[in-house]
C-alpha cells in the first residue's frame, strides 16, 4: 500500500511504516509496542516535585498519549500495558524511579491504558490531522488520565476528592496546555511530511 494511500483517515501514523509480509507486520508491531514502553519509562523520569501535592510533573502523561495516538488504539494498549507491567514488575521507570502496584500515583498509569485506547480510535478517525483536532484529542486523553488517577489518588491517601482534585489536577493544567500544544505542532506535521513523501 503506497504512503498516499495510507494518509487518508482509518491509518495512524504507525502504519505507515513499511512491512511487506504478515510477519514482518508482527515484528514491526513488537518493535513499536516495545519502543513505546519504553519511551513512556523514559519520559517519566524527566520529573519535577510539586510542592503540596504527591504527583510530580512528568513526561509521562505526553508520552503515553502520543504512543496512543501514534501507534493507535491496539498497539497503543498493548504499549501502555507492557510499560505498566515491566514497572509492577520491579522496572523503576514510574515517575520519579518508582516501580511495583499501587502508591497513590498508579491510579494515573491506569488512566494512561484507557486513554492510550481513546486516543488511538479518535486518530484513527483523523483526530490528530489537524491542529484543532489534535489539541482535542489530547484534551479527551488528558480527561481520561485524570478520570482514573484523581478518584485512585484520594482512595489511596485518605483524602477528599475536591483535595484530590487540587493537588492532582489543578498544578497540572498549565503543563497539560504546552503539552497539547506540542502535540498540536508535531502530530499534524508529521501527517504532513508523510504526505509530501508520498
């Protein structure tokens, strides 16, 4: 299938990378999956404290969401699940180092499964063409992150779910916008570049 062809919505940008048998398709898929955990463990470790709160700021939540988005819904789980599974493995690539279940920020590495999921299907529909859409589709994933993390985060520490929401959510607003930002410059770009090479 030629790039033209693959740039037209129902394609994420992971398939445009060439595999000219089922096989081949198979080792590429597990090269991506892998690579994604990976990256998502790296960012993670870019971390800075958040003075009140338990969550740190982190790339974490950016990578998860461009491997949902890049890689689509499928791949993008099976990434997000190696990525969690390695980690409660004794991995120290959480946040800050950290490794095993629970803690009260594994909520929001929950949060990023389910919404590597949303955000994979809403690129498979062309969510991440255009700037508007990708700033949407980032916004969706980010939701979903927090509709998981914040609830998991003031069941693990005792405290409310309007605390939970201050310390879990609100210091992250202003990251999440440069975040999607970013997401805004460079999903649609790389469409972009795909196309002209085709």
């Amino acid at each position: 299938m030629s790039t033209a062809a693959l740039t037209r919505p129902g394609a994420v940008l992971a398939d445009l990378l060439p595999a000219a048998t089922a096989s081949r398709a198979r080792v590429r898929d597990a090269a991506l999956v892998a690579g994604g955990a990976v990256l998502t463990g790296v960012a993670a470790q870019i971390a800075l404290p958040v003075p009140g709160s338990p969550v740190p700021v982190t790339g974490q939540t950016f990578a998860a969401l461009l491997v949902g988005t890049a890689l689509g819904a499928r791949r993008g789980l099976a990434s997000l699940a190696l990525y969690a599974a390695v980690g409660m493995a004794g991995v120290p690539w959480f946040a800050e180092g950290r490794s095993g279940p629970g803690g009260a920020t594994f909520g929001y590495v929950l949060g990023m499964l389910l919404a590597s999921v949303v955000v994979g299907a809403l690129a498979r529909r062309g969510g991440d063409r255009g700037a508007l859409r990708t700033a949407g589709t980032m916004a969706v994933g980010l939701a979903v992150i927090y509709a998981v993390g914040v609830p998991y985060l003031a069941l693990s520490t005792g405290i409310s779910f309007g605390q939970a929401l201050a310390v879990g959510m609100v210091p992250f607003l202003i990251g999440d916008a440069l975040k999607a930002a970013l997401a805004m410059g460079a999903l649609p770009t790389a469409w972009k570049l795909a196309g002209r090479r085709g």
